[in-house]
C-alpha cells in the first residue's frame, strides 16, 4: 500500500508563519478586542417537545452543517459535513453512540489544501464523503472543491483527529464522489455527472458513475468508468439531480442510495440493488426511502427537504442514517441552514428503508439501548435550546469558530482579556478574505452579544458584529467615525445593493455590548454604552435576507465578529 507522507506539525508551523506575516501587516490599524461572547436559542418546538431520559433530539448538529456522511472504526463514528468557502473546512465529529458527538477538528485546515479564497460563499467544498477502510486501517475523506481549480479530491489520515493529508486531484469531472472498499480490497468510486454530450433529455437529467480506484496510486483507473444510473429511478418521469451517491454491500448485496429531485422541496433519497459493484443496479418498487415532499406546506413543525443521505451499522445490528434537512421558521425562511438529522433505518426487508422518513418527522427520537444523553455535556455538542458563553480568552479558540475563504489565525490574536480581529482591507461584500470571526446561527429565536472594546480611529474603520448570509446578503452593525464623532450605524445588503437603515451619533467608553435578538422572522439590533440597559437601532428589521431561498446558495446564516479598514457605511 502507498505511504501516507505527511508531516503536520511542519505544516501547521508553516501555517502559523505565514499567519504572523499576515498580522503583522494588520495590526498597525486599531485592534478591536471582543469578549463575552454569548448566544442563547429559545425556539419553540424545544419548549413544547422537553425530553424524556430515553430521549434525544434530532437534528444532531442544528444550523449550517449540511450534506453529512459518516463511517465507522471498531466502537468509533466519525462524521463530517460541506463548508463551502468556510475556514478551515470539512467539520468532523466522532461519537461512540450516534448521539453524543464530540468536535475533533476540521479536514481541511491548511490553505495547501483549501483554495477558496476568491469563491463566493456556496463555492468551496461540496459533499464531503468519509470512509474507513479496513484493509489498509486508512481513513479517506473524497470532496469536490469548486473553487481554485482543484476539482474532485482525496485526502486520508490514519487518525482523524491528527491531521490529514494533502491534497490528491482526481482524474474525473462531476461532484459528489464517494468511495467504497469491497471484502476482496478492491476499491470504487461513484459520483454526479453529466450525460454522455448529445445524450441530455431535460434540464436536471445527471447520471452517476463508477471508476475502478488504485489504492497505491490514489486515482482512478483510467478507462474504467461506466454509468451505472441513468437520469434517476425512472427516466421516463424525468427525475432530475440524481447526485449523493453511496455505494454498501450488505449480505452479499451492493446497494447505491442517492439523492434525487434536487435538494429543496422535492428532495427525496432512493436506493437501488445489484449483485455486483459494477451493476445493473435495479430500484427498490418502493422508492423513494426518505423524503417530505408528500405533506400540507402549514404542517406542524415542518421538516422540510430531507435527502442527501449516508448509512452506518449502529449497535446490535441497528442500522442508520444521517441526512440533511431544514425547519423552516412561520414564513417558511430558512435561515439557520439545513442541518443534520439523523434516523433509524430497517433493513429486514431486501431493501432499507428510513423508519418514519415517509411521514411528517418528529423532533424527537427513542435514544439506542444503554446510551445516556450528554449533549451540551462533558465537551459534546449542544441540541435544543442551549447557551453557548464563550469568554474569547482561550488561546485555542473553540472549533465552532471560523473564518470565511482564509485562516482565522491571520486576523485574530488571542489575549487574556480577549480576542483582537485585527481588521483587513476587505470588507464583508469581498470576494476575498475578511476579518470576521464566525459562528453558526443555530435556532431561529435567538439571542447573541458581545462586549466591544474599541475606538475607531477613521470613517475607513469599522468593528462590531454581522449577520452573513453571504457576500451579497447581510446585516453590518457596528462602530465607526464620522468627523469627529463616534457613530453606530446599522447597514442591509441585500442582492449587493446596500442601504443604510439607521445610525446615530453616540458617546463611546472603554467598551461598548452589542445584542441581536431574533424572534420568528424578524431581527433586532441593540447597543448599551453601559453595558447592561440596551437600545434598539432601526427598530425590528426583516430576516428574510437570511434565509436560502431568497438568498439562493446552499449555506446557512452566520453570527461574525467582524472589522474593516475599508469601511463603506457612512452615518447619517
């Protein structure tokens, strides 16, 4: 077998290098020190469904943390997610139940092996698919990256939470690849693509393929691939963006499970079954196996869009399956992304099938036999509603927190008071790095604030806290200097056409907390000089630029510390 070569201590030395350079470029601009981070979910479907002690809830990972797969080694889950142009990228979690999962990293966190710095936000790292193979005790993590020109890729590890290596390019066009390990070694990788040219029959009409894969060369076998799907389940009805694929052999069975309907309303997940790797592969009569499309638009505690789908063999031959989907708010916004569910899934028929993923799902699940709920607990990730307080003094910052298209440790410098964003010249409609710390909007009733020591020096600095849709759809609030006076201004992007909605003229302290609420659909900006009597700026403002399907793009919103030297906004 190949040897992985690698070495990450030299690499993240190299890393730290060249994020000291960037700093020192930086910080001879005013520094804004952030402290007293704390964000708080109160959404209402946690407060009617409280949990029993054989309960947990689903979705496993709430906001942006979409497009899930999972594998397994010995008692070990290990679970990763699409990031886009999000950095570092790929987020991995393990657990030991499928319940309680613990943040170990990211894939991803080298700028070798992530090239987004001039994509817009839905660019980057489309699908991530994670494998253990046994026979080589290798983990591989197998992407596309539509940014940088780097395509379809691999990178693998002996240990996930270690580093990884860098980056294979593969030799095939189309997104979404997976790889599968037969019993006899052999290897395989399915993917999306493109009809045959001269073969397209409508809009959305994709095929998936298979390539032979060289373990000892890391790429596909040239020659070897073939279209195993054709259009979907049933070409005749058209069936479009048939993409996902994961191939599983079980009982001497393979199966392929993919996608299907394109992933919004009609998103579904479909299965079929072959004797061999290499097909023909024959539907289930029962197609699709997960989906939510079928049920009333005003449904109770909507879970919408479900598919993207990956299976594990849970404990005592209990299978299932991670997917992704959205809970849209009253107004049917979609602003805190589509998350990560998890279901049970029967196998005891030919084919599987999610349990109750053909009804209208509930956000609650019975929890697997001898396991005991610690989310939020002992370093495992929080569900429902919880409060996150985060001093900003660790001088490890918490996984949680990214940047968007570059390092966080280029702008950032931690302290024991706080943490500088050290602010770029590049604000945040940029095509480019930005100085803003992010962290996921997770619930849609919400509160988040921050205390801001700072003073800007010009009306080219800014600094205080935005919510990011995308480069061309956000809310800036913050601080900066018009004259002589201290402002704080309240800015809409929306389409990237920008609009001051209110601004006034303050007497700036030592520090200034920020505080934006969320309720339903509509945001609220508030400030206290003090620290503790707040004040709203522009009155309550719409969400709805928040939300996927106005904004377009596959990401949730973001919660970002933000400052600029390049500041656009000018107070009234």
């Amino acid at each position: 077998m190949k040897k992985i070569t690698m070495n990450p201590n030299f690499l993240r030395n190299k890393t730290s290098i060249f994020a000291t350079l960037a700093l020192l470029s930086v910080t001879s601009l005013q520094a804004q020190i952030f402290t007293d981070f704390q964000y708080r979910g109160n959404d209402k479907i946690y407060n009617d469904n409280p949990l029993k002690p054989d309960e947990f809830y689903s979705p496993i990972l709430q906001g942006c943390y979409p497009d899930p797969s999972i594998t397994k080694k010995g008692e070990d889950y290990y679970l990763v997610n699409s990031s886009f142009s999000m950095f570092p990228g790929v987020p991995i979690f393990t657990s030991k139940d499928l319940v309680n999962w613990k943040q170990i990293g990211h894939v991803l966190d080298r700028p070798s092996q992530l090239k987004v710095e001039k994509g817009v936000v839905s660019q980057g790292i489309y699908a991530p698919d994670i494998k253990y193979n046994k026979y080589n005790d290798t983990f591989y993590m197998i992407t596309t990256q539509i940014a940088g020109g780097v395509g379809n890729m691999v990178v693998k590890t002996k240990d996930p939470a270690k580093g990884w290596s860098e980056v294979q390019k593969l030799n095939f066009d189309g997104i979404d690849p997976a790889i599968f390990f037969d019993d006899d070694g052999k290897a395989y990788i399915v993917h999306n693509d493109a009809p045959p040219k001269g073969t397209e029959q409508y809009q959305g009409h994709r095929v998936i393929k298979m390539w032979d894969y060289d373990l000892e060369k890391d790429q596909v076998i040239a020659g070897s691939d073939r279209i195993i799907v054709n259009g979907g389940v049933d070409l005749s009805q058209k069936p479009i963006w048939i993409e996902g694929p994961h191939l599983y052999k079980y009982k001497g069975k393979y199966y392929l499970m993919c996608a299907e309907g394109g992933t919004g309303g009609n998103h579904s997940e479909v299965i079929f079954m072959a004797d061999s790797p290499k097909g023909p592969f024959v539907p289930a009569k029962n197609n699709p196996i997960l989906t939510q499309r079928y049920f009333p638009r005003d449904r109770k505690e909507k879970v919408d869009w479900a598919g993207h789908a990956d299976l594990v063999e849970g404990r005592n031959g209990q299978w299932y399956g991670v997917f992704l989907a959205i809970r849209p708010n009253e107004k049917g916004r979609v602003n805190h992304g589509r998350e990560t569910f998890i279901l049970p899934v029967d196998w005891s028929g030919t084919y599987p099938v999610f349990q109750n993923g053909l009804v209208p799902m509930k956000p609650k699940l019975k929890m697997p036999q001898g396991v005991q709920n610690q989310t939020g607990q002992n370093g495992f990730f929080p569900n429902g509603n919880f409060t996150y307080n985060d001093k900003l003094t660790d001088k490890n910052l918490d996984f949680r927190w990214i940047a968007m298209r570059g390092p966080r440790e280029n702008f950032i410098t931690t302290t024991k008071t706080g943490v500088k964003v050290n602010p770029m010249e590049t604000n945040i409609k940029a095509l480019a790095p930005i100085s803003s710390l992010f962290h996921r909007l997770q619930h849609e009733d919400f509160e988040t604030s921050v205390t801001l020591d700072y003073k800007p020096k010009s009306e080219k600095e800014l600094a205080g806290i935005t919510l990011y849709q995308s480069e061309t759809f956000n809310y800036v609030f913050g601080i900066t200097k018009k004259d002589k006076d201290f402002y704080i201004v309240l800015e809409r992007t929306e389409k990237g056409a920008s609009t001051l909605v209110a601004s006034e003229k303050i007497s700036l302290g030592k520090t200034i907390k920020f505080q934006v609420t969320g309720e339903k659909d509509n945001i609220s900006f508030n400030y206290a000089t003090d620290g503790k009597n707040f004040k709203n700026l522009g009155g309550p403002v719409s969400g709805d630029i928040l939300s996927t399907d106005v904004a377009g793009g596959f990401t949730g919103s973001l919660i970002g510390l933000y400052s600029t030297s390049s500041n656009d906004i000018v107070p009234n």
